[in-house]
C-alpha cells in the first residue's frame, strides 16, 4: 500500500508512469523492512537503479547520480521509518534560493520556479530564527502528479506538495510554511507514538501560524486560524464532541479500532493540539519568553522521539515559577484533561486581531444573502486587495447562508470573476461548493472540470459529498465525473468516494 505506482494518465505530462511512496503513518514496512514506528530513529543509505529517461530522488541529505542511470542517497541525520520516501518519474529540478530547488514534471517546471523563486528561503529564515538552526541542509520541494492525495508530505529534504499550489498568482505559497515548520517539529522532535500525533501537528500549526505572523502580520495569522477553528467545529458537528478521537491522547489498540493509526487522522490533533500550545503559550504570559522556551525545546529532544509527558515536563522544568503555581491542575485547565478528555478545547487563543479582516467579509456576504441585492453597496466594497484566506472566510460565509435568493450567485459569479475563474485551489473548492448548494446548473461544469485537474482528498471528498446530498441532476454528475476520473485518483481516494456514492468500498 506504500507504493504507489501511476499510470501516465495519473500524471501531469501523461507520458510515462511515475511512482511515489508514501509512508505516513505505518505504510513504510511495506517497501523495506524497519521498525515502522515512530520511536526509533536512524540514518539511511540506499542505491536506485532506474530505467533510462527517468530520474530517482529520496528524502536524503545528499545523493548522487552513477553510470547505468543508477542513483545512491545517504541521510545523515537519524530519522523516523515514516520518513523515508523515493519518486521515480519523469522530473527535473531548478534552483529557487541558496539551499532550495522545485522538482516537478516538465511541463510543470517553469510554473513551479516562478511561483516559488525566493519564497522558501524567506520562511526557512524566519523559521531558523524563531526555533533555531535548521539542520537538513537542503530544502527542496518535489511538486507531484495531480492525482497526490495530500497537500503536503514532509519528506526531510524534500517535501512533497499537491501542485494545486501552483495558483500561477503566489496566492498560495503560504501553504509551504506548514510543511517548512515540521523541520523542526516532527521531523526533528518526533512523537514517540501515534497516540500522540498532536506532539508533531499541534506545534507544527503554532509554528507555522508563528512564521506567519512574522511574514504576513497578525491580522492576516488570526484570519488563517479562524478557518482553522471552523474545521475543527465541522469535524466536532460531524463526529459528536465526545467522541473518543476528539482527544489529543488517543488510544490505538486492535479490538478498539483495528490498528491502523490512519483511521484516527482529523483536525483535532492539528487544531485542538495547536489550541494546547497557544494555552502553553498564554501561561508563560510572554511571547519571546516562550519562543525561546520553543528553541531550547527543540534543542533538548532533538533527533529524538518523545511524548507529551516528557514534553510538559520539560515545560515545568523551563518555567519553575509555574510549576510552583501549579498550572497544570488549573481546574477546568488540567493537562491530564487536555490529553485525555475528548471534546472542545478548554482554551481558545484570541483571533479578534483577525476580525479587523472578517468583518468586511462578513458584512459583504450579508448583502449577497439579502432578497433584493443592494448593489451600491455591493460595488463600494473593493476586494481587489483581499488575500487568499479574507476570500475564503468570505466564501465560507457565503456557503453558510447558502442557498442564496434566486439569481444572486449568478450575479455573484459576474460580478469578482476573480472568484469564479480563479485557478487558486483553495477558492475553487468553495466556488464548487456554492455552486451545488445553490444547485447552480450553469456552472457544474466548474466542478466537473475542477475533479478532473487533481485527486487531493480535501478537495474531492467534501464535492462528492455535496453533489450526492444534492438533487438528481448533481446525482448524475457525481456518477458522470467519477467514473471518468477514478483511473487517475489514488487507491484510498477511489474508494472513500465510492463508500460515498454507495458502491461498496470504505471510507
């Protein structure tokens, strides 16, 4: 199940096949024998013999290429088994900043190097200034076919992306941050087991929203984690807040869930985790006081894997005067509450700096909700300079209050073609998601259209699962689009959306 292998038609040049592993969480003891668990790391070697025409790259610190198109890789840091990852396919590289190259397929190349020259080295600054030195020496990223069914993987060395990044504008390079940030937290400080997945995933968003804030400014940080906060109420609506997967500390054993740690991947240890750390955060009252905190956390676990009790732990340790306060039993506050008790986060950091950028997308998505659309007010209102995620809270908003009276998405869709041409993933998805609720026939085509161009599961579940709850005709057009584009979408993607539309596989 770790290796996937495309046909050409699963590419984006749809010449040759490609292949791609992908090791996250326990899938690795399928292409090489390891202890595949997080709590053990070590260092690698490996030598790839490919065909002719074709290029090998891993998630290695330094590779060469020999006579016979054969390929040797070391990495020189100890790493978890989950870690290790190899593409074979038709790619080249080039370089966008002094310690980082974009791979990708040739007919995505000169997109992937304008839309990322310069960028990556930009947050890689701020990063090593805000935890410390990063230490993988290259970070390059290997943009994959369209049919990748993640965003990001975050390969040492090399991270893997959807190329639904390559909006052609830069309006999602941010996306990259996430990924840059696990240098330090996950793939350098690792959770000991998945029980735990919040230890990578919590400090990772605080430290991408950190970088963030330093790059983009608070405002634009806090509307980011707004739409954060608002998956992990979708995915706590959906789920029911007890449930036992909405704690940070989850138990995985056989008998309890089956044993593949991946069923319980969700927001929560991504959102609620992140929630923990800005509570850390809020106790030690000071931000360069717990940035440092954050340094000499990195600097102490470093190439190791950990749980969280070592982690607060050391926490207390670092902050003596709260330990003799005693905040860890906070009542309502405890740490063991936060582990082990599923639900809300007790503690939600502040976002009202966002609100600053909300509320004009707020107030505009009430007058397109309105019977007789104020027009005047409509145009006085200037989105030009609005980034990607003040217009994905405003479509979210939108979406919310959907279906809107008769005509006005139709007027919506004329009036910010920005919106409803853009080539941006993110508002996309959204701009398919109003168009079936507001059963919007004109426009289906945009949605077909857009299932077509990529196989990530964020965007294709969540579209297959509107037009399924939809009327016959969008019915129709989810049995249309899928039987055309299930040869090009990953395994574990086909059958999620077959589960959806009732023929038989699980999701």
């Amino acid at each position: 199940p770790q290796v996937c292998w495309l046909s050409p038609e699963q590419t984006a040049g749809k010449q040759k096949p490609y292949m791609y592993t992908q090791g996250q969480a326990v899938l690795n003891r399928s292409f090489f024998p390891c202890f595949d668990t997080p709590s053990a790391k070590f260092t690698y070697s490996a030598t790839v013999k490919v065909p002719e025409g074709f290029t090998a790259v891993m998630s290695a610190t330094s590779w060469e290429k020999q006579k016979d198109n054969t390929f040797v890789f070391k990495m020189s840091q100890p790493i978890p088994s989950y870690l290790i990852a190899l593409v074979v396919g038709d790619i080249v590289s080039a370089d966008v900043g002094p310690r980082s190259r974009v791979w990708a397929e040739p007919c995505l190349i000169e997109a992937a190097k304008k839309e990322y020259d310069g960028v990556i080295e930009e947050f890689l600054v701020v990063g090593e200034k805000l935890f410390g030195p990063y230490v993988w020496g290259r970070y390059d990223i290997l943009f994959m076919p369209p049919s990748f069914p993640f965003g990001g993987m975050e390969n040492p060395c090399l991270t893997f992306v959807t190329p639904c990044l390559l909006a052609g504008d830069r309006s999602l390079v941010d996306v990259i941050i996430h990924e840059i940030s696990h240098s330090w937290f996950g793939n350098l400080v690792t959770n000991a087991t998945w029980g735990e997945f919040w230890l990578n995933e919590g400090f990772t968003m605080y430290a991408q929203r950190r970088i963030s804030t330093e790059v983009y400014g608070l405002p634009y940080t806090c509307l980011e984690a707004a739409t954060g906060r608002a998956l992990l109420r979708q995915h706590m609506d959906a789920t029911g807040e007890d449930h036992p997967l909405n704690k940070l500390r989850v138990v995985i054993e056989p008998g309890l869930w089956g044993v593949n740690p991946d069923d319980t991947y969700n927001e929560t240890p991504y959102e609620k985790g992140y929630c923990f750390v800005s509570y850390l955060a809020h106790l030690v009252g000071n931000q360069s006081k717990f940035d440092a905190f954050l340094q000499a956390y990195v600097n102490r676990f470093k190439f190791q894997s950990i749980t969280a009790d070592d982690t607060l732990e050391f926490f207390l340790e670092y902050f003596p005067e709260l330990k003799e306060k005693g905040v860890d039993s906070i009542p309502g506050f405890e740490f063991d509450r936060w582990l082990n008790t599923p639900g809300w986060p007790p503690y939600l950091p502040d976002l009202s700096p966002g609100q600053q950028l909300m509320k004009p997308a707020d107030e505009l998505a009430e007058l397109w909700a309105a019977d007789g659309l104020n027009m005047e007010a409509i145009e006085a209102v200037d989105i030009t300079g609005w980034r990607t995620y003040q217009l994905v809270y405003f479509l979210d908003q939108v979406l919310q209050k959907s279906p809107l009276p008769e005509g006005n998405v139709k007027r919506l869709s004329k009036m910010y073609p920005k919106i409803s041409k853009a080539q941006n993933a993110e508002l996309r998805l959204r701009w398919c998601q109003i168009v079936l609720k507001n059963n919007l026939e004109a426009e289906f085509s945009k949605v077909k259209d857009f299932l077509h161009s990529q196989g990530k599961q964020k965007y294709t579940l969540p579209l297959y699962r509107a037009m399924w709850g939809g009327s016959e005709t969008t019915r129709a057009l989810a049995m249309e689009t899928f039987s055309a584009t299930a040869p090009q979408l990953h395994v574990n993607v086909q059958n999620y959306v077959k589960k959806i539309l009732g023929l038989g596989g699980a999701e």
